[in-house]
C-alpha cells in the first residue's frame, strides 16, 4: 500500500523566498524572451536560459507544499509580471528629457514585453497547473515514493503545453513569420526545457529532500 502523502504548510519563510525567486525569474524570462536568438539555425529566445528554473522551482513548490500552495505561487508570479509590464508600458510613456537619448532603444527593448507577458502567463498558467496537478496526482498514488517519475511525468506534459502555447502567441513578436521556423521554435524549445530539467532531477530531488528536511511543518498537511 502506496504511503500517505504529505506536505508542508504554506506559511513558512521558505515558502515565500520560493515564490519570490519564482516571481523574479519569470519577469527576467518575459524581458529575455522579447529577443530571438539563434545558434547555427537552431531559433529560440532570449529568455531559454531562465525558464526551465522557473519550473523546477515550481516542482519543489508541488512536491513540498501541495497543489494549492503552488497555484497561489503560480498566480502570485503572474500578478507581479502583470504589474512589471504596466511600469514598462508607463516608463516608456514618459516624457523623455531633452538629453535623454535612448527612448528608441527602451521601446524596442521593453515594448514587446506585454505581448509576450501575456503569451507567458496562458502558456505558463497551463503548463505549470498541469504539471502541479499531475505531480500531487501522482503523489496520492504513490506517497513519498518514486518522486523521480513524478518530476519527470509532470515534466513533459506541463512543458509541452506551456510551450506550444507561449510559441503561439509570442512567435510574431519576437519575428518568427514562416511556419518551418514556429516549428523550429516550437520543437527546439518543448525540447530544450524538458531535456535540461530531465537532467536536472537528481538536483531538484536533493533539493525537494533538503527542504522537506528542513520544513518543519511537513508531514502535518495532507
């Protein structure tokens, strides 16, 4: 018989300071992602670097804190990326002073933020409340046991969504117009993400077990 599942209470610092990295790497991630990048053919954007953290943070909230815990951090981060895109949109509309002399690049730079901020959360919201609610799914089923499938079952399925659903909305933004490289986008990026946080689970699994450790309300939430 599968073990209880348990989880930690929400309240802890620990919880915060996970919300907070969660929140900072998503607002880095919109602004990154507004530059296409391209490595000998291969296309993504400037934000593939931070991402695939933005989830495996989000994998330690499931596993540690449970699924509602990780919907107020999911909604926690796109109400402050929400809140960073109106303060782009309001600096940009400034008045710039008569010796100011990068208006032109700051709009270039932070202008597209909002489209892709809003590609970011229907992607991300999709992806990362799948992957949360496959991950505490399949903790009711197997208790503390075999987490590495939990990581990587939630994984693939949360990415792909999220993926499919950012590159949608984002491609045009960023200057991707032909369909053979939305696919490049598409498939290299659904690749990129799950392929690093596959090969970050022994890294992630030690950090799920130094917190569970650490926390010293796990076991009391079911």
């Amino acid at each position: 018989m599968p073990t209880r599942p348990r989880f930690a209470a929400a309240g802890s610092p620990r919880y915060a300071i996970f919300v907070a990295v969660m929140a900072v790497v998503l607002i880095l991630s919109n602004i990154g992602a507004s530059k296409g990048v391209e490595f000998g053919g291969i296309i993504t954007d400037g934000g593939f670097f931070l991402f695939p953290l933005a989830y495996i943070l989000g994998d330690v909230v499931s596993e540690v804190y449970g699924f509602r815990a990780s919907r107020v951090a999911i909604f926690t981060s796109f109400g402050l990326s929400v809140f960073a895109s109106l303060c782009y949109w309001i600096i940009i509309a400034l008045p710039g002073a008569s010796f100011y002399e990068g208006q032109d690049a700051l709009a270039a730079t932070l202008g597209p933020v909002p489209q892709i901020v809003l590609a970011s959360l229907l992607g991300f919201l999709c992806g990362q409340t799948i992957n949360a609610w496959i991950m505490t799914r399949m903790k009711l089923r197997s208790g503390e046991k075999r987490l590495w499938a939990r990581l990587m079952g939630s994984t693939g399925v949360g990415e792909f969504v999220d993926t499919l659903v950012f590159c949608t909305i984002a491609a045009g933004v960023i200057g991707i117009t032909t369909f053979g490289d939305f696919l490049n986008y598409l498939i290299v990026g659904f690749l990129y993400k799950t392929l690093v946080e596959y090969l970050f689970v022994p890294v992630t699994s030690l950090v799920i077990a130094w917190v569970k450790r650490s926390e010293p309300t796990y076991g009391e939430v079911a």
